[in-house]
C-alpha cells in the first residue's frame, strides 16, 4: 500500500469512525437524559416506554457544531467512538512514531465504548501490515462502575456509572471491529473492571496506552497496571484529562512517580506523553 493509499485509508476510517460524513440525527431522549434532574429522568423514562409500546421514540434535534463532533464534545447517536477527529489523528500519529522508531510492545485502550479508538488503532496496523502487534480492548461492556468514595474521596458523587447509553456489550464491540473487516487474532479483548483484569493480563510489553476510564479508581488502577509495561520512548494518552477524577488521578501518579515527560494537549481533555 503506497504512503498515499494509506493515508486516504485511514482518513476515510477517522470520517466513519466518528460519523462526520453524515448529518447528525435526532437524539433520542433516553440517550441524552444524563444531565437532567432524577425526577425529570424518571418522566422520560415513562414516556419512551409508552409511545414505544406504540413503535414510537421520543427524540430531540441535535444541534451540534462541526467543532463540538471534530472535539469529541458529544454523545454521539450513531458513531462508534465518540472522542472526535482530533483525538484519532493524535493516536494515528503516536502509532506511526512507534513503528517509525520500533519501539516494542503492544497496544491498548482502557475504557472503549462501542470501541471505535480500538478499531482505528487495528486500522492503523493493518495500513502498515503490521502482524507482530497486538490490540488489546480492556473494558466491563457494562458501563462504569459505581464510586467507591471510600478508597476513592475524587470519585464521590460521581453518577457516570447510572448512564446505560455508556454500556456496551463485548459482543456488539466486536461486531463493529467485524463491520471494518478488522476482527482476526490480534485483536484481545479484555472483560471486567479493570481493578480485576489490567492486574492479571498476559500483556508483557506496550507501546501505547490509550486510557479512557473518566474516574480516579479507573484511571489510577489502569497507570498502576499498565504504565510499568509502557516501553521507553511509548506513549502514554489519556482522553479524559478535562474531567476532575481523571484529572487527579493522572496527576497524583506522575507526582508519585516523579515523572518530568511533558505532557502535551490534544484538544479541551486529550493529554499524552512519552515514557522517558
């Protein structure tokens, strides 16, 4: 595949991945009910179950800017990842340094939605006809886990784990890498919160961790887990840096860890930086 061909690949799998060909549609309101009061939930509840007894759904029009879908500000209906252009195009670019630079290891995400991220990062392999790599999809596909305040004091209050439209299963994640023709052996799913699964993995190297867990525990378990098997020269992203958990629990491990690698800015919440 010529570096032309590759290119017009990956940018046509960026455009899919985050359903930037298409207009945007409707929004149902059981999807978009995360920021209202319980009260309120609870009445949109009712009614989607009742008008879809009659094959009807309650939607809302969506009213997004081409920015707010190129940053990944949004909880898409349709697309299969939801971090937007920019974050891609920085993950594209991490993994071409470290085929560039051989860098060894494997890849992975910690925290992958309907797994576009994942999917894109096979992509990007298999424009290159790397064999020798793995993608590792580390996830519970049943959402985020409640808060645990007590170990935890930064995750208290913390309700993301109450939002179904955030849990997908292993098998619909898998059926998207198989919508792209992208599912074969090197792909490794991993399932279970990740205080269970990062822990215990076979995964013996990285060159690349792609951490999207949005809470403290998360974020925290996945460094500890992973961040000792990132090789030198591999990077380290996190896509959740804006939010106050995450946040902290990124900081709070470079601190201990009296980590000086710059972290560099992506957009309004993705971060990176290299192991030194």
């Amino acid at each position: 595949m010529s570096a032309e061909t590759r290119q017009l690949y990956l940018d046509l799998m960026k455009k899919t991945l985050t359903y930037t060909l298409w207009p945007e549609p409707p929004i149902p309101l059981m999807q978009s009910d995360y920021g209202r009061h319980a009260i309120s939930r609870a009445m949109v509840s009712i009614l989607s179950k009742v008008f879809g007894a009659m094959g009807i759904e309650l939607c809302r029009e969506s009213n997004f800017t081409e920015r707010q879908r190129a940053e990944g500000h949004i909880w898409p209906a349709y697309a299969h990842t939801m971090i937007g252009i920019r974050r891609l195009e920085n993950l594209q670019q991490c993994i071409e340094v470290v085929l560039d630079e051989h860098i060894e290891g494997d890849l992975i995400e910690a925290g992958v939605w309907r797994g576009g991220a994942c999917i894109f990062m096979r992509a990007v392999l298999a424009a290159f006809q790397v064999s020798d790599r793995r993608v590792f999809v580390a996830d519970s596909f049943e959402g985020l886990p409640k808060p645990d305040a007590g170990k935890h004091p930064a995750d208290e209050g913390d309700r993301l784990h109450v939002h179904s439209f955030l849990s997908v299963s292993e098998e619909e994640v898998a059926d998207n890498f198989r919508k792209y023709g992208l599912l074969d052996d090197q792909v490794i799913f991993l399932k279970g919160w990740f205080k269970n699964t990062l822990y215990s993995t076979s995964i013996n190297q990285l060159s690349l961790m792609r951490l999207d867990g949005d809470m403290y525990g998360s974020t925290m378990d996945a460094l500890e887990a992973l961040y000792p098997k990132l090789s030198t020269g591999g990077f380290c992203v996190v896509d959740d840096y804006a939010l106050p958990g995450c946040r902290a629990a990124v900081d709070d491990y470079r601190e201990s860890h009296g980590m000086k690698s710059e972290m560099r800015e992506i957009d309004w919440t993705g971060r990176y930086w290299r192991k030194d």
